[in-house]
C-alpha cells in the first residue's frame, strides 16, 4: 500500500527556501504518530534539508545519481522511484510518502490514501503540491487541530 503524508497552505504551498514555510509543532506531532517505525520515501532534496534521518523510520532516498551514498542502517538509496512504489503497490505493508514537491508528483498515481494537513494561514513559498481531483477520493476523516485540519483521503477503487 501506499500512503502519502503532506503539510499544505491554502494554495497548495508546501516549502519555502528549502524547508515548510511554517512553524505547526502540532503537525510534525501528526506526521510523527503516522509514520513512526514505518517506512518513508522522500527526495533527495528534502533528505538533504534535515540534519540526519528521521528516528525509528526506514528511509528510502530518492536519486538519479548513482554514485550517491549514505551509510546509515535505516537509509536506502533508490534510483527508481517508479519501481519502489510499485513493489509497494502489492504489499500489505505501508510505504509513507513524504515529499517533496518532486516526489508527490510521480507518487501521486500510485497512492492509495493521502494524510493532509491544511494550514490554516495563508503563506508563500516556492514549492507547490501538485494539482489532484478531489473526486478520485473520498473523505474518511477531517479533523480540526490547531493552526491546520488533518484530512484522510481514500482512492476511489
Ligand atoms: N510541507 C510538507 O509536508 C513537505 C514535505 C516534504 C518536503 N517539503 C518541502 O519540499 C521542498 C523540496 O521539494 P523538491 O521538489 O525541491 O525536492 P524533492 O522532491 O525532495 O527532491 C527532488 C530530488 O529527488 C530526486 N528525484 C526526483 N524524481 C526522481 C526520480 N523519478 N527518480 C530518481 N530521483 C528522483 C532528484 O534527486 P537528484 O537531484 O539527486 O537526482 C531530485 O533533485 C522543500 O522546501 C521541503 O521543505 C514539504
């Protein structure tokens, strides 16, 4: 299965300068709860923008470049991302999306649900979510927290 985890502003904002254009220690509550002792997908890009791996998550680290390394028993470098997901596509286990930009775009086909938090704030930035039919899901969950409301998305089979 695959699931998709994304922080979100109004206009489908979701970094700025390298990093979330807001501050919602709520959230990162939320992001952790979902994705503690999963495994996680991410870019290079947003891997390269925290200051070591996510503790208690296996992370995939996505790059074209074949010489990129990291060694660190919970981080995998992956080439090909398209081959990732769809291994996932069949297992019972959850592979978690988490950004950025980039990598929600060619996910997006293959996830099964999505985890969004839609920032209250309006804010700017320099990275968007990419655009998706609110009718390929349904609405499983809303719920209010502070400074955001926590969506669960289901794809319609
Ligand atoms: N609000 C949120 O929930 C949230 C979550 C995560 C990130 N973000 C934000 O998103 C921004 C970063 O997003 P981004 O789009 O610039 O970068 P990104 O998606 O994190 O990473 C892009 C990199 O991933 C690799 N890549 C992309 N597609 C690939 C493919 N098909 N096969 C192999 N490698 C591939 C490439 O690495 P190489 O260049 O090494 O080949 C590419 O440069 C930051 O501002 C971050 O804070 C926000």
């Amino acid at each position: 299965m695959v699931s998709l985890v994304v922080a979100m502003g109004d206009n489908r904002v979701i970094g700025k300068d390298g990093w979330m254009p807001w501050n919602l220690p709520e959230d990162l509550k939320v992001f952790r709860k979902i994705t503690i002792d999963q495994n996680i997908v991410m870019g290079r890009t947003t891997f390269e923008g925290m200051k070591k791996p996510l503790p208690r998550r296996h992370t995939y680290v996505v790059t074209r470049n074949e010489d990129y390394s990291y060694n660190h028993d919970d981080v995998t470098i992956v080439n090909d991302l398209a081959g990732l997901l769809t291994s996932y596509k069949d297992r019972k286990d959850v592979l978690y999306v988490t950004g950025g930009a980039q990598i929600y775009t060619e996910a997006l086909p293959y996830v099964d649900e999505m985890w969004i938090s839609l920032v209250d704030e309006h804010y700017n930035g320099d990275t968007f979510f990419p655009e998706f039919n609110p009718d390929d899901f349904i609405v499983v969950t809303k719920e209010k927290k502070e400074g955001f409301t926590l969506i669960h998305y289901r794809k319609k089979r």
